[in-house]
C-alpha cells in the first residue's frame, strides 16, 4: 500500500512541476509597426524561426498579430508548424508537422490571436508561419516588428498561388515562386507570429530525475549523472523501502513502456524492482535521448 501511495506521489510531482510551465517563443518585442505583404496576388506566408527549448519541445498553440487585413468579413488564415532538419535557420527544406485553419478575426494593432494546433514534438529549430490570400494591392497581413532587427535573419516570407504540402501544388517551401529572408528586406525585422510549447519527457525511460539527482524535478529530457545516481540509489535500497521505486522502469522482462516502444508493448513499470529494470535502465541510459 505504501509503494502504490509513493509511486502516486511521485507521478503527482511530476505533473505539478512541469504542467504549468509553458515556453512562449517569440521573436518581437509585441509593438509591431510595419505591414507587410506582396504587390501582386498571392498567398502570401509569414513566419519566423525559433529555436526549441527542453522546456517547451511539445508545441501546442500559435499566435499571430495581423498588419492590414478587411475588417468584415474576417480573412480566412493557415497556421502552420515546420521542423527544420538541418537546423540551418533556412525554412526552404522544412517538413511539414503540424496545421490548422481559423480567421483573423477583427485587425487590432499588435493583439495576439491564439490558435491552439494538436500538440506536436519539434526538436532543434522550427518555423511557425501564417498565410492568407491576398490581392496585391491593399492587403498586408505580416505584422512585422522593425526593432528586432537584430534577428530579420529569422524571418521569412513565401508567396504562390496556394500552399498544399507535399506536391501536387508544392512539394515543400523551396518551390515557392516567391522567396524573402526578411534580412534582405528593405525595412527589416521579425513578425508578429509566435508559437507556445510545454514539457514533454520524450528523452528515454532512463530520464529519472534532474541533472542534481532530483526525481521529484526530473525528468529534464537528458541523460546525465542526475539519472545515474538516482536510479542505483533506489535499486540497492533495503526491500520495502518506497523510494526503490524511483528505479522501477520496466517489467520483469526488462520491458519499458508502450510509449517509449512506438506504442506496441505493453511493459512495465510493474510496481516491482528487479533485474528487469536493471538491464532496460542500462541499455537507455548508454543508447542515450532519442
């Protein structure tokens, strides 16, 4: 009963310690001033890069202040979310992750819009982007912030007749007619778009603890001596004690769980401490974050 009660405790400090922690990304400092778009028709997108921290690796919203956009009725807008293989800060290869559709609802100077989008993992960098149709001539819906300079190299825009991923229409950004890293703009900056993520243990099943060895602050998606430590500690702990539990990572078979076997197991924990964990938290631990 005390095992079951400890094991409870410790699930119950994991969620208090990261569920309310959320990352906001964002690049602008919220006074946007600048309105951008195309001087001829298009669908125009916009968006800027961010660099994903352990923190907030499961994106779950996307935000957006519009430039010059009808006030009635209210454009139809895409949200996008891009991964970036090669981390090089240029979008053209993203692949596709995560979308959704909304409206940009009536234009106010620099107020945020939140659309929420099925939670999804990104690692390294990623591209969060808006698009619309526009006409070329009066619509500018790139809100775009002129005192973040400093990082224009961040921020991009693409135009072509529709985005549709991947072919027929294209088969990824670097096939768009129309091409601008913002660094190259005239009036050069970021936008007005960012993203907001949260905690997500997607590290290993050796991910225990903290860096300091602390399981009630752990996991922090890296494998370190905290983890170490933390599970022979609990391993070699005197039968009966609660705190073995902390090393109960799989089943007697050295089976994790489901989730960390692409959800076709059906391992432990088990509630017990044996050679089962022994070989599953070695085998993690030296296979390192995946």
């Amino acid at each position: 009963m005390h095992s079951l009660a400890f094991s409870a405790a410790i699930v119950s400090s994991l969620l208090t310690s990261h569920a309310a922690a959320q990352v906001v990304y964002a690049l602008d400092d919220g006074t946007g001033s600048v309105n951008i778009g195309p001087t001829f028709p298009a669908e125009f997108m916009w968006g800027n890069i961010f660099d994903a921290s352990p923190a907030g690796q499961l994106i779950n919203t996307i935000s957006v202040a519009y430039g010059s956009l009808p006030t009635s009725p209210a454009t139809p807008v895409r949200l996008y979310l891009f991964e970036d293989p090669t981390d090089d800060l240029d979008p053209r290869d993203a692949v596709l992750v995560a979308t959704t559709t909304g409206l940009s609802d009536q234009p106010r100077t620099n107020v945020f819009i939140n659309y929420p989008i099925t939670p999804t993992i990104v690692r390294g960098t990623f591209f969060v982007a808006a698009s619309c149709q526009v006409d070329g001539v009066s619509l500018r819906p790139g809100r775009l912030d002129p005192q973040s300079i400093a990082q224009a190299a961040r921020a991009w825009v693409f135009g072509a007749d529709t985005f549709t991923f991947p072919a027929p229409t294209l088969p990824d950004l670097a096939a768009s007619p129309y091409i601008l890293n913002m660094s190259q703009n005239i009036v050069r900056g970021t936008f007005l778009v960012r993203a907001t993520g949260s905690f997500i243990a997607d590290c290993s099943p050796a991910d225990i603890a903290n860096t300091d060895g602390d399981p009630s602050s752990g996991p922090d998606n890296q494998l370190d001596n905290g983890d170490f430590t933390v599970f022979f500690t609990a391993f070699f702990a005197e039968q009966g004690d609660p705190a073995r539990l902390a090393a109960d990572i799989a089943n007697t078979d050295g089976v994790v769980a489901s989730m960390w076997q692409g959800g076709s197991s059906t391992g432990g924990p088990d509630g017990q401490v044996d050679n089962g964990d022994f070989q599953a938290f070695f085998g993690a631990f030296f296979t390192g974050c995946r």
